[in-house]
C-alpha cells in the first residue's frame, strides 16, 4: 500500500511539472534550459515533460481553479516574482487541491484495491498532516 503522499510524488508533482514546463516553452517562449533552471530540474526531464512522455500519468487541470494556480505559477517564475521556497509552498498547494477534488483516488485504488474511494476521506480533509505549519 502506497500512502497519498507517495503517490503524490510519484503523479501529481510530474503532473504539475509538466503543465508548468509546457506553459513556460509555449506561452511564455521560454528555452528548456531556462525552464529547467527555474524548476530546479534538467532540460532533459523539461524535454520529456513538454513532449508529454513524462508527468502525463495524471491529468490534472480537470478544474479551473487547478489551471489557474497552476498558470500562476508559470507566470510567477516567468517574471521573477518567485523564490524557489515559494515554489516549493505553491506545488504543495496545487498538490492540496488535487488530492481534496478527488483527482488522484483513482491511483490510490490501483495502489491498493481495498481503497473505496467512495468513503475514503484522507485526501478530502482539511487536517493533512504535510500541509500543517
């Protein structure tokens, strides 16, 4: 059995990467080397994130609000109006909002098909223990 996080890590962090990485090179015009340095990450995993080789396990820009911090983000490294700890705090709340719309319960099940995603509350609630200050 995974536990939330770990599936986190394993498909949503690639996930918003992802979106984030496309939306620098497309929207923003920005060299993968230029995306990789911000992201903290090497052109080469910006190469397989923009061709959607990696971070596609999960679609998360299901929702508007998701999109919307996950545009803002982009927007942000694109004008230097974000430290990486800043980054760090907003991946977290990406990650936050996918896990409380139920995004991610479908690859918990696979994890563990016990999981009744129907009844399962942990991801739903507002006591997330990664999420305390």
């Amino acid at each position: 059995m995974l536990m939330p996080c770990e599936v986190a890590v394993k498909s949503v962090v690639p996930s918003i990467r992802a979106f984030v990485a496309i939306e620098l090179t497309q929207s923003y015009n920005m060299k993968q080397n230029d995306v990789a340095e911000l992201l903290g990450i090497t052109q080469t995993a910006v190469c397989k994130y923009t061709r959607q080789v990696r971070g596609a396990v999960l679609k998360i820009d299901q929702t508007r609000e998701i999109q919307s911090m996950m545009k803002k983000i982009a927007s942000q490294l694109a004008n230097g109006e974000i430290t990486r700890q800043d980054l760090v705090v907003k991946f977290c709340e990406v990650c936050k909002t996918v896990r409380k719309n139920g995004i991610m319960c479908q690859l918990c099940k696979r994890s563990d098909p016990k999981i009744n995603v129907k009844t399962c509350l942990i991801c739903k609630t507002d006591d997330m223990t990664c999420m305390r200050k």
